[in-house]
C-alpha cells in the first residue's frame, strides 16, 4: 500500500497528576495486603509513574516497592528481586501484581523479623490521573516521525512509548504500533525499538535512543512502504 | 508577554504545553482565596499564577478575606495545630473563625458561586465551601501546611469544612489525611522571574552587604525564614556557635519577613535576638514583607543557605536558594526531603550539631558548594519553577471539569 494511502501518525501529549490514595504501609505485611488490594493504576503508577516525577539523576531502583524495601524496610535482598521485574514480561498488571506479592511472601517466609520491622516513612500508595490532548504535530511516513522525535517534549515520548503499554499492549508501543503499515523497513524500525530499555533512563535519554532508533534503521531516508 | 519570559527560563516546550491544556479551560472562571495578599509563600506564588493564568486565556481572580486579631490569632493557632502543635483554641476563638467566614462568604458569595474552579487555599478560608450556599463550579481545597501529624481535636473540627470540597491538594502524599474526595499532590514552586529570585548584579549583592554590615569577603550563612518556631532560628543559631570554633570567620545571616496572618513572629523574633546576644556576626534581620530584592541578595551572598526546620510545609525558601546555586542544609522533614537530596544538593540534618558538622564540611570545600549549587540549581529549573504547578492546576482543572476518570481525552 503507497504510504500516502495510510493513516497519519497523530502526535499526543499527555500530563499526569498524582493522586493520594490515603492507604500507608509501614510493615513488609501492610505493603503485602496494599499492593494485594491496590486498584491497578496504583500498581502501574509505582512501576512507571517514576518517569514523570520529580527525581534525582537516573533511578536508584526501577520501582518504587524495590526502592522503599531498600530504603524504607533496608532489605536488599528482596528490593534487589523486585528490581529486577520487568513489567513489560507481563500481561496485565494483575500478572505482575501476583509476581510482586509472591516475591514478598517468599521474603516473609525466610526472614522471620520483616514481620515486625517497621519503617520510618511509611510507603504511600499513589495512583495518577493522566489527561492526553493533541497537537498540531502529525506524520505520514517513517522518515517524517523520525525527524520529529528528537523535538517531542518527554510527555509526549511517554504517552507515546510508556502510556501506549497498557493501550496497544500486543505492539508495545504507538511507534511500533503504526510502522507495521511500513514493510520489512519498518519492521526493522520496530526490531530496534523492541530492543530499548526505557526503565532506568530519563525520559529525555529515551527519546535520544529512539531517534537514534529510526536514523539508524531507514537507510539514506527512504521507506518504501 | 510574560509567557515568552518564562519560555526563555523554563523552555518552550514547557510553555507549548501549557497552551495546549489550558485551551478547553479557555473562558472558565478560576478563583483563587486566600487570607493575605503579601508575605507567606501562598501570597507569591498567586502573584505569579494569576496573570499566567490570564494570559492563557483564563478568567483568574483572587480575592483575600479578611478578619481581625483575633481570627489570625485563631488561624495562626490553627496552622500550628495542623503542624502538630498540641494547642488548644478557645471556642470563643472558634466562633470568631466562624463569624469572619460567614461575613467573608456574604461579600464574595456572587463571585465564588459563579466560579468554573475555585481554589480555597489553607484553613483560614476553608468554611466559605459550607457557608456560601448554591455553588456551581468545583472547589479545591489547596493545603500548604505539613499535615502529616495534625492535633487531632484542631483536624476534627476542619475536617468537616475541609469535606465539603470536590477535590484536596496536597504538597507531598505524606501530608494527605482522609477525606471523602480525590486527593491531589502538587508540589508548590518558585517564579523564576519575581524580584526575589531573579538575577542581580555583584554590584547590587555588595551594597546589601554593607548596608547590613555583613563582611562579603568572609564566608556566610544564611537562613531566610518567617520567625517561626518551627524554623528552629534558635537551633540555627546554636548550630553557627559550635560551627564556629572551626570556622572563626564564619557569619550567620537570619532574615525573615513578616506576614500579615501571623501574629506569634514577634515573640520569636525577640527569642531568636536573645538567643543572639552580642555576637556582631549574627545578624538577626527583620525586613519588610515586600523586601523581595533584599532576600534575593542575602540568599546569593550566602555560601551555604540553612532550612532548619523542624516541621515544614513544602520550604519554598529551599527552592529560592537552591535556584541560586547554593547547597541547602535543611531539616528531615517535609517538602525539604523531596528538595535536598544528600551529597547532591545538600544535605539533611536533624539537630543543631548535624547542621554545625556539614556546616564545617561545606565551608572547608569551596569546589564542593560549586557543584552540588550546580546540582541543585538544575534540579530546581526541571521540577519546581511555576510553570510545573501552572500545569499541574491546568491538568487538575480539566480533570475536575471532565469528572474524576483516571483517564481524559481531549480533542
């Protein structure tokens, strides 16, 4: 299909406004029964919610229950397990939330004193609400997008690249998600792209390996759809 | 237009994006209140918010109540209370509260019942969402106080003014108490552009200097706080006496301004001049609540600024300094902990003796007050410049306007 012929590439962009659920934890058993009850937005909030909030250089732990289990709870044991969950592996959040709960009970069960180990600042259980507008910003072909991505503000890479998991969670991503219109070409676009690890790099840097993404894999700037 | 200031500061994609969300709010009436139009950290930041607003194409107002002694006596008391403060408050304090915000929702009853949005910033405002009647449009609660551990009696009582809102804004989740409605956390921020933050010449930082008798040639420490007990001058100055005998050239700057809504800074201020005594290097400054530029100045002159808090709200006095380039010794608690970050941007400290070691620590490394400034400055241009609480009350108004879904597309 001539890609003049497919639908445009509509650039988004997004802001996400922390919400307050009001329930703590205190105890590795609190954070247990909150993330067992915890509505699934929260569950995704403190897997990728990080991304857009304000931080420090580049994040110490890819989540916050691994973070607060280092520096609440000062297990590292088992904040180093839950680090290493890749939420991208699962397919829904309840997935993931069970893979959570189950490296806890676990944790619970070879370490008897986390049942009594309270922390100081107790972990808060947040959700987000995430409003997405448009822009004036579309594309008709590959080589259009790719010489956009590099001036996309990072809300709009994660509405595009992070938001777009629990959208289009067969293709990943929105980027991923169009070039299928594009032939081995985008293929090879979307091989590049399946390959980025966006979980402990600032947004900004993400956005630099994904320009980096589509220079690389359209050849002299051409696309034949 | 300020809007191309602020771009040159904070970025152009910082501004698009504020066009873009506040384009379905275009024509909606905010109205902000609050119980002071200078001093205090609430009155700057609206100075700064509301001809943005406009200039996006919103109606924004502000309109401040206002009430005698004794209902700032009750108020201040009050904003102790929520900060932890076992205090109890009269009832005849408590009818006087009442009283003043029943005669405050008669004269604002027109403009607040026809708001899209209003925002009821701190206690003092709070019962106008319970006495103004009929109301249209949403109303937001908006908490600037650390009410992480509140007196429990003074919370039961503002509780049920506090429920009669839509929606609460928090500074950190930690602050956020149990209310019938959603709860949204907005870090406050900072303009970059006001009188108090904005660039000065060496020429003009030396004359305040020397108009305060402060030795510009000799290191400096600086705490710009209200005279507050929980701002622990006291502990500051205690902290500079044991610093001092490893730093005998050191000089302790204490400047606060005054706010119309606190009554208490007066005895503090005297606690805080005994606690100084003779020493001709502590200078205890009691400047006027519109001495923006003179702040600017002591908070660049110092080498290293102090927070010492003991409870605190957010430190809007944290981010003024760290945008200076200055590393922040700052008390544990609040809003500093999601500011000073240790060895990055300064460091956190509990007592007047970890306050003096990192003190002795700093001021013994010029290179290292360089970077972690360096450090903090940036960190502070990324997450708390006006323009990202501008966007997060856009998104929190569309997100009332559109209901509370988790998710909201627009266009």
């Amino acid at each position: 299909m001539p890609a003049e012929q497919l639908v445009q590439f509509s650039v988004k962009d997004c802001a996400l406004l922390t919400i307050a659920t009001g329930r703590r934890a205190y105890t590795l058993g609190e954070l247990r029964a909150g993330i067992a009850g915890a509505e699934r937005d929260s569950i995704y909030f403190h897997f990728w919610g990080g991304l857009l909030q304000p931080r420090f250089e580049e994040r110490e732990f890819n989540n916050d229950f691994a973070a607060w289990m280092r520096h609440g709870l000062h297990d590292s044991r088992l904040a180093e397990k839950l680090a290493v969950i890749d939420p991208r592996e699962y397919t829904s959040l309840d997935l993931l939330r069970s893979e959570v709960v189950e490296l806890i009970d676990e944790r619970l069960d070879e370490a008897e004193y986390l049942h009594f180990s309270r922390a100081v600042q107790p972990f808060e259980f947040m959700r987000a609400q995430i409003v997405v507008f448009g822009t004036d910003k579309s594309v008709a072909c590959p080589e259009e997008l790719a010489a956009l991505i590099p001036q996309l503000p990072a809300s709009s890479i994660f509405y595009h690249f992070i938001d777009a998991r629990r959208r289009v969670p067969e293709a990943g991503d929105d980027f991923s998600a169009w070039l299928v219109n594009f032939g081995m070409p985008g293929e090879r676009v979307r091989a590049r792209l399946a390959q980025i690890d966006p979980y402990f790099i600032p947004l900004s840097v993400l956005r630099q390996q994904l320009a980096d993404a589509f220079a690389d894999q359209l050849e002299n700037g051409h696309v034949v759809g | 237009m300020l809007l191309d200031d602020y771009a040159q500061v904070a970025g152009e994609d910082a501004i698009e994006h504020l066009r873009q969300l506040a384009r379905p709010l275009a024509g909606k009436r905010f109205v902000h209140v609050n119980s002071t139009r200078v001093g205090g950290g609430v009155a700057e930041i609206l100075r700064k918010l509301i001809p943005l607003a406009r200039e996006l194409g919103i109606d924004a107002q502000w309109e401040v109540i206002t009430g005698d002694t004794e209902f700032y006596e009750c108020t201040k008391a009050m904003h102790n209370a929520l900060q932890g403060n076992p205090l109890h408050i009269p009832e005849r304090l408590l009818r006087v509260y009442e009283e003043t915000n029943r005669a405050n929702a008669e004269q604002l009853r027109d403009v607040l019942a026809a708001a899209d949005v209003v925002f009821i910033h701190d206690p003092q405002p709070a019962p106008l969402a319970e006495y103004i009647g009929k109301r249209s449009g949403r109303w937001v609660w908006r908490c600037h106080i650390d009410a992480s551990h509140p007196h429990r009696p003074v919370w039961k009582y503002l509780r049920r003014y506090v429920a009669a809102h839509d929606a609460s804004v928090f500074s950190l989740a930690s602050f956020a108490q149990a209310l019938p409605h959603t709860e949204y956390i907005i870090p406050p921020s900072i303009d970059p552009l006001s009188d108090k933050n904005i660039a000065l010449s060496e020429a003009s930082i030396r004359e305040t200097a020397i108009r305060f008798d402060i030795d510009p040639t000799r290191p400096v420490v600086a705490q710009v706080s209200r005279f507050d007990r929980f701002k622990d001058p006291v502990g500051v100055i205690a902290a500079y006496r044991l610093a001092k005998d490893y730093v005998p050239h050191l000089q302790l700057v204490l400047a606060g301004g005054s706010a119309t809504d606190d009554p208490e800074g007066e005895v503090v201020l005297a606690e805080t001049r005994a606690a100084a005594g003779d020493d001709t290097d502590i200078h205890v400054l009691a400047l006027a609540p519109d001495a923006h530029r003179t702040i600017n100045a002591l908070q660049r002159l110092a080498d290293v600024v102090i927070q010492k808090s003991t409870r605190e709200g957010f430190g809007l006095t944290v981010t003024e300094a760290m945008w200076k380039g200055k590393p922040v010794i700052g008390g544990d608690v609040g809003g500093i902990r999601l500011q000073v970050i240790d060895h990055h941007t300064g460091f956190r400290v509990s007592s007047p003796e970890g306050t003096s070691l990192r003190l002795r620590y700093l001021l013994h490394q010029p290179r290292k007050i360089q970077t972690m400034g360096w450090k903090a400055r940036e960190f502070v241009r990324e997450n708390f410049l006006v323009t990202r609480q501008l966007r997060e009350y856009l998104t929190l108004c569309v997100g009332m306007l559109h209901g509370a879904a988790e998710r909201i597309e627009l266009g």
